[in-house]
C-alpha cells in the first residue's frame, strides 16, 4: 500500500514540476512577444510621413511636409481641438452636445 502511494506522490510531484517548467516556458514567450509588438509600435511612431498639400490659392504650387507618425497624431489632434473649439465659438459660446443623450459639451 505504501509502495501505492509513494508511486503516486513521485508521479504528482513529477508532473507538477514538468507543469511549472511548461508554464514558465509559456510566460517567457509571452514576454517575449510582448516585447516584439512594443518595438513594432515604437518603430511605427518613429517612421517618416511626407504629405504634398496644395497651396492655398494657388493652382499649381504645392508643400510638401514630412513628420513621423506620432508628430502627424498630434498635429491632426490639435487641428481637431482647434475646429471644435472654432466651432463652440460660432455657436455664440452655447453648449451644443455632441450627443444630444448625454448633457455634456
């Protein structure tokens, strides 16, 4: 009977440890890829954008402009604030919604 049990003990505790191994394996992985996807994002902020826009007023001149990706975020956030803003004050300073359920401008 004892025999019985130590057999099953040595046969938990070995598939146990196996267990553990398996899942440090498998969060290192994780960690790893974790990490690959970061760089792919930094990467992709840091790569270079150019944009050709016309001139305004002009039929034939146009600017061309190069920023990252991250340098153009911001500049299309900012234009965004600045045409809500633009438009707030064209409303006489009301407060129009953006969504006519919720009472917030």
């Amino acid at each position: 009977m004892r025999i019985h049990i130590l057999a099953a003990a040595a046969l938990a505790l070995g598939t146990s440890a196996a267990w553990a191994q398996d899942q440090d394996e498998e969060a290192a992985e994780t960690q790893a890829v974790q990490a690959t996807q970061q760089q792919e994002e930094d990467d992709r902020g840091s790569e270079v954008l150019c944009r050709t826009e016309r001139v305004t007023g002009s039929l034939t001149r146009r600017t061309c402009t190069c920023l990252t990706r991250d340098e153009w975020d911001i500049v299309e956030a900012r234009t965004k604030d600045h045409l809500d803003r633009m438009g707030r004050n064209a409303s006489g300073s009301q407060c129009i919604p953006d969504n006519p359920f919720q009472n917030r401008c």
